[in-house]
C-alpha cells in the first residue's frame, strides 16, 4: 500500500507555517480593504494619486478593474489560508505583484520618479519580498 508522505511536524516547522498563514491574513484584510475602497469610492480612491474620474464610465472602470483586482487578490489569499492551498496562493500573489512591479518600474523609467511613484514601488516591492519569503518559509511535504 503506498503511503503519502506526511508534513514533519517540529517546532520550526509550525513556526514557519504560521508566519505563512499570518502573511495571507495580511494579504486578505489587506487588499480587501484596497478593493473596498475601490468599489466604494473610485473617485476618491483614484484621486490620492491625482486621477480625476470626470465621467460616470471611468468612475464605474476604476471601480470595476481596481476593485475587481484587489478584491481578486484577497479572496486568492483567503481561499489559500481556508482550503490550506497556500503555495498556490502564494504563487498567484507573487506573480501579479511581480508583474505590478514591471508596471511600475516600466512607469517609473517613462513618466518620471515622483514622490507617489516611489513610495508606490517601495510598497509593491516590499509586498513581493514578504510573499515570497513566505513561499521560501512555507514547509513542504517530505
């Protein structure tokens, strides 16, 4: 009869599995409350980075891509810390912040390193290296 292999459970093990769930907790309240505001107040949201929404079809847009967006990545990290798939949220994480992070360096080098810009990149690249340090730190079966 074969076996699957069991997770060895040591103390460095636990410890490092709850470091992973406490970063997709902070990934879901996170970019829920991003989307939340997306989704409430797009004008006002999209304002703090001096876009101005002038017609109701770029208010329901923004609502609707940014909301959208952030509200994806929070369900993805909530699915992954309910239903213990958290490598393949992680995963998922990783490569949108990765792909946001091209984005912004890409904005950055084409329309200028603003004050918003910069503490944006240092936001995104901060949220790129805890997720995955959290892949990194997240036991593996074995």
């Amino acid at each position: 009869m074969t076996q699957f292999p069991q997770l060895k459970t040591t103390r460095l093990a636990t410890a490092r599995l709850w470091v992973v769930r406490a970063v997709l907790l902070y990934a879901t309240v996170l970019y829920f409350e991003i989307g939340r505001r997306f989704m409430v107040d797009p004008a006002g949201t999209a304002g703090l980075f001096s876009i101005v929404l002038p017609q109701p079809e770029s208010v329901t847009t923004i609502r609707t891509i940014m909301g959208a967006f952030f509200l994806g990545l929070s369900a993805t990290a909530l699915y992954g810390l309910v239903r213990q798939r958290m490598a393949a949220s992680l995963w998922v994480l990783v490569t949108f912040i990765f792909f946001v992070l091209c984005g912004r360096l890409l904005g950055i080098e084409l329309d200028g390193a603003t004050p918003i810009n910069l503490s944006e990149l240092r936001n995104e690249a901060m949220g790129f290296a805890i997720y995955a340090i959290a892949l990194v730190l997240l036991p593996r079966k074995g």
